[in-house]
C-alpha cells in the first residue's frame, strides 16, 4: 500500500460561496408552489408585526431621560434602561474602579483568539501560550498581587465571567473529549467501558444538576481544609459536561473515517498515536467540524445556568438589572440587549467555523 493511499478518502463538506446571486435567491423562494406558499405566508407575518416592532423599538423609543419618562403612555422601547444599566450587565458587581481588569483580560483573550485565526501562527508556542493566557486573565480578575486590588470571586459576573467559564471549559474539555472518544472505541474492554459509562452518565444529567453538585456536593469529597473557590467548581461542571458531548461529536468524525486510514499508516510503520495525531484525527476533525461549532455554541449559551449558585455571569447580570426598583418593568429592554449580545457571539463562533470549512475545502481542492 503507497502512501498515497493516505489521502483522505471522505469528501469534504460542499461550502456554499461566500455571496450569493439575488436572482438564485428569489428563483429558490418560488421554485415550487410550496416554496412560494411559504414565502408570501412569511412575507404576511412580516408585514403584520414590523410596523408594530419599528415604532416600539425605534420610532417611540426612549433613548434617554429616566423612568418616569420612559413610563409615558406614548413611549415606546427604554433603551435608556439599558444605557444606564449597561456597565452592570457587562461586569455584574465587579467594583467600579477596577472594571478596566476584566476590560483588559477581555481584550487579552479577543487578542489570542484573533491571534489563532491565521494558521502560520496555530502552532505548539501557540497551544503553550494559551495556560498562560489562563493564567493572565485569573490573575487580572482576582488581584493580589503586582499591587492589584484583591476582587473576591463572588463579585465576578457580566461578559468576562461567561467568556471564562465557556472558553475555558470548552478549551480544556476538547482534548480530553478527544482521548474519551478513542477510549470508547479501544480495543481494551475495562478502557472502553469506563469511557462509555462516563459519556453516558453525565449525558444523562443535566447541566444544571452537574453545576448544583459541583457546588454544593464537591467540598464534600475533598480533604479537610482544602476548599475549591466558586468559580473553579462551575468551571470544572461546565468542563465535565463539555467533554461529555464534544466526545460523541469526536466519535462520529472517528467513525466516518475509512478503517483502510489507519491500515495503509499500519502499513508504513506509523505507530498508534502517530496514526491517531497525522492521519485519523484531522480528518475526524474535519468532518464533525459542523457539529462542533453547534456544540460549542449550546455550551457557551448554557453558561447563564449558573445563576442558581449566586453566579452573576452576562444573562444572570441583565436579571438582577431588572430588579432595580427604580426600573421595574422593563425586562422586556433587558432580554432583547442580553438576546443581540448573545447573538453577536454565537454569529461570530458560526462565522469562525464556516472559516474552517471553506479552509478545509480550499486545501482538498
């Protein structure tokens, strides 16, 4: 067998263009009678509810002034709400004096990520830099030391805590989802069966229940006087939880890989891992990359679960925001901004995993 056998036997997801023609578009809209059916009933729901959103959310918003004026019975949308409350959603009950730290690890973190984007940079200095950002951004956050003031991480909450717990979990979850996947498939029974009872168990839990036990459970177990801080425990449910799911993600790119992969690497004297590392995994890897950034983006939704423990993480922010008495009834205002950001980040993490694909295409092509 030649090494040209090795070449990736599955063909790689078909990546629509980047533009599209308006023409294809409206031929597609109307192709068939129940294409143009659900258009024009569409179009009607459109019709019926955009003049009502438009005029509540622009034309008789409220962009400034305070409740009271908000309060109107011709006003519309308060953005001022939002506006007034929207250093405390970012940054939850993180003192206001010290708000450029987590401002900072934000930007730390954009400006690594931003950093893995282009592929001559992604190396193994890259992957070793990213403890360090981990431990960067804690150390930005909680303060201590390098005369930072000390922040309890009780006061943590807004964007910066739902990045951390969502970056973090999913970014230390990943490899070990990937050894959970090829435990589950080993040759060795006690191995696998650990694997899947593990996969299992924790995918029949909710999250929500894993964080409860973390929290509340967990110090339980550990030796006398040593306690896990709160933060750390979300973090390490969010993880457990994470490596669960990726894992089965991992598995069906595994499973779609051609068994004649691993032989014709058998047959050139490549060892297990080896095999596992340059042959079987990238091309796992490629395959389940669609299903790994819909995965990633139900993890970093799932975050706003960790309100029951008294996290104030950017959701939970924008419900005790409501609860201000001087703003009471405007949470209506509160979920629609905490739905855009949320929006934008998603968007962005979809946008990021269309980047792979194409990549992907381009460099089979």
């Amino acid at each position: 067998m030649s090494a040209a056998s090795l070449e990736p036997a599955i063909a790689p997801p078909a990546i629509p263009p980047a533009g599209g023609s308006v023409r294809a578009l409206a031929h597609s809209l109307v192709k068939t009678p129940l294409n143009a059916a659900i258009t024009l009933a569409c179009a009607g729901i459109l019709a019926w509810l955009l003049p009502g959103l438009v005029e509540w959310a622009l034309l008789k918003a409220r962009w400034d002034g305070g409740a009271a004026l908000c309060r109107a019975p011709d006003a519309g949308a308060c953005w001022s709400f939002v506006i007034e409350k929207m250093r405390f959603m970012a940054f939850g009950f993180y003192p206001f004096a010290e708000q450029w730290r987590p401002l900072a690890a934000i930007g730390l973190l954009a400006a690594t990520l931003a950093t893995g984007l282009f592929p001559s940079l992604r190396n193994w200095a890259y992957l070793c830099c990213l403890p360090l950002l981990f431990a960067a951004m804690y150390v930005l956050m909680a303060g201590g030391i390098l005369g930072l003031l000390p922040v309890a991480t009780r006061q943590w909450g807004g964007i910066p805590l739902t990045l951390m717990l969502s970056v973090f979990g999913i970014a230390l979850a990943l490899p070990i989802a990937i050894l959970l996947a090829l435990g589950r498939q080993s040759s060795y029974p006690l191995l696998r069966l650990m694997c899947i009872g593990y996969i299992e168990i924790v995918r029949g839990v909710p999250l929500i229940g894993l964080i409860f036990m973390a929290t509340n459970m967990l110090p339980l177990f550990l030796p006398a006087g040593f306690n896990l801080d709160q933060v750390l425990r979300a973090q390490a449910a969010m993880l457990c939880f994470a490596a669960a799911y990726l894992a089965e993600v991992v598995r069906a790119g595994l499973q779609a890989v051609p068994r004649g992969q691993a032989e014709a690497a058998t047959s050139l004297g490549l060892g297990y891992w080896k095999t596992v590392a340059f042959v079987i995994l990238p091309q796992a890897l490629r395959v389940a990359t669609p299903a790994l950034v819909s995965t990633v983006i139900g993890l970093f939704k799932d975050t706003s679960l960790v309100i029951i423990v008294g996290l104030t993480e950017f959701f939970g922010a924008a419900r005790v925001a409501t609860s201000d008495p001087k703003w009471l009834g405007f949470d209506v205002e509160a979920y629609v901004f905490a739905a855009l950001v949320y929006f934008c980040f998603c968007k962005a993490i979809a946008g990021y995993g269309r980047y792979l694909e194409r990549r992907a295409a381009t460099a089979r092509a």
